[in-house]
C-alpha cells in the first residue's frame, strides 16, 4: 500500500523531522496541534493542520479519537507517532489499522509483546540474546518462591514493573530482610501507575554503561543492525548526550549482540525501526528493554550508518523492501548529540517562556534538529526538549571538537537552557576518555554542588 498523505501525531522537533522526511519522499503531511502549539514550527510547515484539543496532551496529543478523527477528516492514509505521546501504545496502533489506515511502526502484537518487559525478556532469551540474570516470568504471590528466586540471584537485586517505563516502577535491594517489603510497594505502585500489577526479578548491576542498537526490518524478511549507541550519561534515568559508536568496544562483540537482535526481530516478526537496550558491564551484555519505537537519539546512528531512519520507516510502512543487505552497513565516522533543554543548567528546573534569541550554529558536519526560533514560546505543558545539536567527525575526537565549536555558537536568549552543562562535559576528563558508566553524571553533579 503506497500513500501519499501522512498525519504526524506529535509536536516539536520530531515532529519536523518526521515531515522532513515525508515531504523527501513527496508524501504530503497533516500536522495536528494543540490550542497551545497554534503558532508551533511543525504547524507553519505541514500542507496542513488539525487543532485536536486544549493543551493538556492527555486532552489533545494523547487523545486517540480527536487523532483518527483529524486523520479521516483529512484523508491521511498513514499516521507516524513519532516519540513519547502514542508512539508505543499497542490499542492506538490497532485503531489505526481498523480504520484501514496504516501506523508508521510495528504491528501492535509487536508493541505489546515488548511492552510487557517480562514477555520481551522471554521472547530475547529464545532468540539468545543475552539478559540481566534473573527468572524470566512474573514473581508469583508466594514469598518463599519470591525469597528463593533472590538468593539464586544474589544481593543485590531490582524489582521491577513488567508495565513499566519511564524509569519509574522499579527498586534496588540490597539486603534480603527488605525484599519483601519493596515487593509490596513496588506491585502496590505498578498497580497504579501501569494498572499492572505483574513484577520480576533481576540482578542489579552496579557500574553498568547504556549502550543500544538500533534495528531496522522490512516486511520482507529483511533485518538489519545500523551499529550501536552509548547512552550512558544520564540524569534520572534520562538521557542528555548521546553518541554512536559506543566508545572502547571491541567491533566484534558488538557485531555477536547486532546479530543476535536481528535474530530476535526475525522470530517475532519485527517490522520497522526499533532500539534494543543493554546495560554492558564487565566486558558483558545485558538486555534490558526493547523500544518500538523512533528514538530521540536516532540522529547520531543516521550520521554514522549514511541512513534516513525516517524514510526507512514510511518506505517500510508502505511494503516496500530495504533495498540493501547486511554487508551494505558501514557505520564510519563518529557522532553526538546534546539535548539542549529549556531549563536551569545545574538544578534542573524548567524554564518556559518566550525565547528572545535563537541562533543556531552549523558548519560541515553539524546538524540541529530543532523548531525553535526567535520569537517562538517554550510551553510548560510538555517536554522541556527545545532542540537537538549533532555533530558528525572523521572519529570521536574530530567530532567533539566539532560540537565544542557549535555548542559555543549556540545563543539562546529567554529562556534558561543546559547549554553550559554540555559545555562542561564536553571538557570533562572522564567523558572525553569515554565509557562512563550510568551513573557519572549524578556523581559529577553532586562533585559540583
Ligand atoms: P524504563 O522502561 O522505565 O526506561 P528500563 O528497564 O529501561 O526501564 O530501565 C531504566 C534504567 O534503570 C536503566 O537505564 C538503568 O539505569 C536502570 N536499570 C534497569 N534495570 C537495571 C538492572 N538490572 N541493574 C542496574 N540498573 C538497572
């Protein structure tokens, strides 16, 4: 099924990015907006735009019917979710299929199987990919199993929400006299966060660094791996800079765990882009989660591996084969990306408002992805997200020098962003050695305090 005409169920940077790609490809786009996003970026640019609610997302970027009914009012034979919002909501894509429309994504058993993270686990350890140690189905109600699954782990453990996400639903124990307690707690917190009870079990690792790798498969029995990504330095469980290769890991392991997840796709079926997690510790993989979904990151694997991750999902999404085969992947060169964000660089809090200046910095080898310009507003309703710097170089040096310069030549007025917190780690020791672990940001910001 071709289509000529895409609605994008998103806002802000990706959802440009999205139309970019649409509009490549000669396929006309729908934006939809809030009554907040009026005079939004991705508005102005789309051949047209549906207001589909107040501000509140749960009113309008999260309101599924408001969505189908802008895309059959405006005959869009295809909507791509692009991140957060409905991106990975299973019931969204099936309504979108039974309106015989097509989502821009996997198929929704796909998203549910992996959005149960006990189901996904099960489904990798089949395909042999390697998980965090720990039993591969729910815990049961019974606290001799519950404590015997955690000795044959051993202390430390995490327990975690099977609905879980967003970093949220989980909790590290380190003493068995306190397992069962967090158990009650955590399911008590699943329950109402999730509406899912279900919990498992798994060892905690200590100084584990995030890498991902990013797949990409067509209805046509094709799957390919486009290379890694480490995204280790976090805050809160949120990513703020990215890069692709992840540093100091031998090509092989990395080529045995790229294998390995295409062989996972190709047993479930995957079709469309999509990222697996792994925390790497001790030489070792983990597999953590998968995300069927476009990531925010997705710019420093398209830099490296030469490929419009976006095009590769409409072109999927329309039936039409990858065109290339493993051998044809050659991920060169070397890439980040810093999260620019609207907020106070060092506590973090959020800084909406009107930003006054905006002057983006480019030059060979640097990318913005970004809707932002002088004039434009910072809503509070949603992601403080206002743009995305990528800067591409021969290897990882030539592109940190790159995103020094760019950084420096990023002026945003209004509105406070973490500008000068990239600006510090890209001088940082540690983090131009490479290979930090999850937890050197909150360490080196506790340092700074
Ligand atoms: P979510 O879907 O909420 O993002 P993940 O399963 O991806 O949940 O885990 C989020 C983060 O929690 C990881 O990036 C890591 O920092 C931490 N984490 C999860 N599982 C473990 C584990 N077994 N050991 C140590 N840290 C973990």
């Amino acid at each position: 099924m071709t289509f000529d005409r895409v609605l994008v169920a998103n806002r802000g940077e990706i959802a440009l990015r999205v139309m970019r790609a649409c509009r490549e490809l000669d396929v006309k786009t729908v934006a939809v907006y809030s009554e907040a996003d009026a005079d939004a970026m991705h508005v102005a640019f789309a051949d047209e735009a549906v207001c589909i609610g107040p501000a509140a997302p749960s009113l309008s970027y999260l309101n599924q019917s408001a969505l189908l009914f802008a895309a059959r009012a405006t005959h869009a034979q295809a909507i791509h979710p692009g991140y957060g919002f409905l991106s990975e909501n299973a019931q969204f894509a099936q309504r979108v299929q039974d309106m015989g429309m097509r989502f821009i994504g996997p198929a929704p058993d796909a998203i549910r199987t992996m959005g149960d993270k006990v189901a996904a686990k099960r489904a990798m350890l089949a395909a042999g990919v390697p998980c965090v140690p720990g039993p591969d189905t729910s815990l049961s109600d019974d606290t001799g199993e519950t404590l015997a699954a955690a000795r044959a782990i051993g202390f430390p453990v995490i327990v975690k929400a099977a609905g879980g996400g967003g970093g949220r639903g989980m909790r590290v124990v380190e003493r068995e006299a306190d397992l069962l307690d967090a158990v009650a707690v955590t399911r008590e917190e699943a329950r109402r966060a999730f509406g899912k009870p279900e919990l498992y079990i798994e060892k905690f690792l200590q100084q584990p660094r995030h890498i991902e790798i990013q797949v990409l498969c067509d209805a046509h029995g094709t799957a390919l791996w486009l290379g890694s990504r480490d995204c280790s330095m976090q805050r809160r469980h949120q990513k703020i800079l990215e890069e692709a290769p992840a540093p100091g890991i031998d090509a092989r392991q990395l080529k045995a765990v790229g294998e390995r997840c295409v062989e996972a796709c190709r047993r479930i079926d995957y079709r469309g882009a999509g990222t697996f997690e792994f925390l790497y510790e001790n030489g070792e993989f983990f597999f953590i989660e998968m995300n069927t979904r476009l990531q925010v990151e997705h710019p420093v694997t398209e830099e490296t591996a030469g490929i419009d991750i976006v095009k590769a999902q409409i072109r999927i999404a329309q039936g039409l084969p990858l065109g290339m085969t493993q051998e044809d992947v050659s991920c060169t060169g070397h890439a980040f990306e810093c999260r620019i964000n609207a907020e106070d660089p060092f506590t973090f809090l959020p800084s909406p408002g009107r930003v006054e200046t905006w002057i983006a910095p480019g030059g060979q080898g640097i990318r913005v992805d970004s809707h932002m310009h002088a004039g434009a507003r910072v809503a509070p309703y949603y992601d403080s997200m206002i743009g995305k710097i990528i800067a591409r170089g021969k290897d990882r040096d030539e592109a940190l020098a790159k995103m020094r310069v760019a950084l420096d030549g990023l002026q945003v007025g209004g509105v406070k962003t973490n500008l000068p917190l990239h600006q510090a780690l890209l001088r940082d020791a540690g983090f131009i050695a490479g290979g930090v672990d999850i937890h050197y940001l909150e360490k080196w910001l506790r340092q700074r305090s």
